[in-house]
C-alpha cells in the first residue's frame, strides 16, 4: 500500500521493495498478490462503506480500463479493437464499478472481461487459475454482476446506475434488466443508436433529437462545476430501445424511458445523448448524474499513471483481483484522507 501511493513510475513488486522498504522482499510481495489465498470481497465491502461514510456517493458508474499486455497467458488476455485508441491491442479489459459523488469517486469492485476462448479452452483456464463458475459472459452481464453484488452490500436504496454505453453490445438487455429490478440508470448512448419512439417508428437518436430541435425550444440554463454558466437545450423524447430478442421489454418502458438531448444554442448538432428511465427528474438532473462518466474516466486516468493501475506483472485470476483491490483501497485512502475530500 506504501509502494502504491509513495512510489513514483511503475509499480512492480521489486521497484516498491527496493524503494520503499529498501528490502530484498520482493518475492515475498509478488506472492502476496499473486498467490496468497485471501479473499478480496470483505475488502472491497470494507471499501464500499468507507466510500459511503466519506464521499456520500450519488450514483454508481461502470466504466472499463483497458490494459495492454505481450503476452497470451495473463488471464483474460485477447485481441481486441479498441474504439478509444481506434486500433487493435493485445489487452485486458476490467470493468469498474464507482461509487461517485461531487468531485469524487473511489472503484469498490472489479470484473474482468473474459474473451470467449477464456471461457473453453481448458489450457489457458489452467494456466490462469480460473475458477469453475468464471464464465465468458456479454459485456452487459458483467456490469449487471456488479451492480446486483452492490445491491447486495447496499443497506439502502439503490443508486442510480451511470455508464456510457456508445460501445458496449447488449445496453438494451442492461437498461431492460435494471429497469425491470427498479433501479434508475443514466445512459450516454451514440447519436446512431436505434431507438423507438411512441408511433412505432424506428429511428435514430439524432433523428429523434432533430425532430424536437426544429421546435426551437427555449434554452435552459444551469451552472455547471467551477460555477460556469451554460445555456443548454435539454430535450426530452419519449422511446424505447430497439427490441433485441434476448431480454423482453418491460411493460411500462415505452412510459418510462426518456431520451434527454442536450444541445448548445451555438451548435447545429446536439452535443450529447442521455438515455434514462428517470420519468419526472428535470433534464439538467439527468445530464448532471450523466456527466459523472466524465470524472471517472479521470479517476481511471489518475489510477492508471499515479497508483498502478496497470502495473500487474502476473498472470492468474486471483491476483489480477488481488492487484485490483489493493490499488482500489490506495486510491481510496488518497481520496478520503489525503486529497481533503471528507
């Protein structure tokens, strides 16, 4: 945990050995993340009450961390197409739940995403450490294994959940999923997404979006953070996602489910898209909860270059979510206790 948040540049179990504690311990602490048999799920419960008492958290945000490897054997590993880099890495992803309030947001539990292959073939599953019930899921049932596991630990109602969703496969099963379980979601979704609106037609969002745009309504102007004033459009459209044949459509989701446009009077386009089973919260609300996205990404920033987040050198399932949960829990005490946030 010093190592974690003192060292500076990568943090490998010899660099933190060698500079932190100044003792040839090295092997002694990869152990420790990489086969020690302790269990990270009362951490990160101890984590997300610690987050709860501190931060007093508005929403809980999924995001991904993309994490670049060499090799083929660390667990989860594959070629993917990231749409962030607009190329092809040899990666990890992990998925990340947030507690997030105003101006901060600690991770309280991980999922890594396994490939297909990850979920056959016996060699590698092996070679991992991968436990039995560890499956090659869709992308949305992870983040839905997060949130259910949350609500577990959640004494209290639920958060709203916040994601952006523009390059995840199956948002529709996951807005369908939390809706049916009454839990609000704030969605940012791309302006080509598919969507239904009360007369049956499907459209795109955008098209949904020009349609009121041509209305011309009134600007609505809110302060965003650092006290700025923004005039901003915020249209709000009644729709429903495009059926996908996996997960039935809740009754009441063609009543419940909004598209929010938000939209600069200086802009021709809209600016962002928000999609959200909230039926009564003002649309500045809805945008506000939505823009949380933004600040985790910084928070994924700040652990990827400042606390490890990438610095893994092993390859086994349980200490990928060893080395997860002890930057979470440095990330967490920088949060609370060092950077001011009571």
């Amino acid at each position: 945990m010093r190592g974690l948040l003192e060292r500076e540049g990568r943090k490998s179990a010899r660099k933190i050995a060698d500079a932190i504690l100044g003792l040839p311990v090295a092997q002694s602490l990869q152990q420790f993340v990489n086969q020690s048999p302790w269990d990270w799920q009362p951490v990160r419960q101890y984590l997300a009450a610690h987050a709860v008492e501190h931060l007093r958290p508005k929403a809980w945000v999924l995001d991904n961390t993309v994490i670049p490897k060499s090799g083929r054997y660390s667990v989860g590993v594959a070629r993917r197409y990231v749409e962030a880099e607009r190329r092809t890495l040899n990666c990890q992803v992990g998925k990340a739940l947030f507690l997030a309030g105003d101006g901060a947001g600690v991770p309280v539990d991980w999922r890594i995403v396994l490939p297909e292959k990850w979920g056959s073939d016996a060699h590698l599953r092996k070679r991992a450490r991968i436990p039995a019930e560890e499956r090659s899921e869709p992308e949305w049932r992870y983040a839905l294994d997060l949130v259910d596991q949350q609500r577990n630990r959640w004494a209290g109602d639920s958060l709203p959940v916040v994601s952006d969703v523009r390059n995840m496969s199956g948002a529709a099963d996951l807005g369908h999923r939390l809706h049916q379980s009454r839990i609000g979601f704030v969605f940012q979704v791309g302006a080509r997404l598919p969507l239904v609106q009360d007369d049956g037609r499907v459209r795109t969002a955008l098209d949904c979006a020009q349609d009121v745009i041509r209305n011309r309504r009134p600007a609505v102007v809110w302060r965003g953070d650092g006290g700025s004033a923004f005039g901003t459009y915020f249209l709000s459209v009644p729709v429903q996602f495009e059926p996908s044949g996996k997960v039935s459509a809740p009754a009441d989701a063609g009543r419940s489910f909004r598209l929010i446009v938000e939209r600069s009077p200086n802009e021709e386009l809209p600016v962002r898209y928000w999609l959200t089973n909230f039926p009564h919260r003002m649309g500045g609300e809805v945008v506000g909860l939505g823009r949380l996205v933004d600040q985790t990404r910084r928070d994924l920033r700040e652990l990827r270059l400042d606390f490890g987040l990438h610095d893994f050198e092993g390859r086994s399932f349980r200490g990928w979510h060893h080395h997860m949960t002890l930057v979470s829990a440095a990330y967490a005490y920088h949060r609370t206790h060092l950077a001011g946030v009571r």
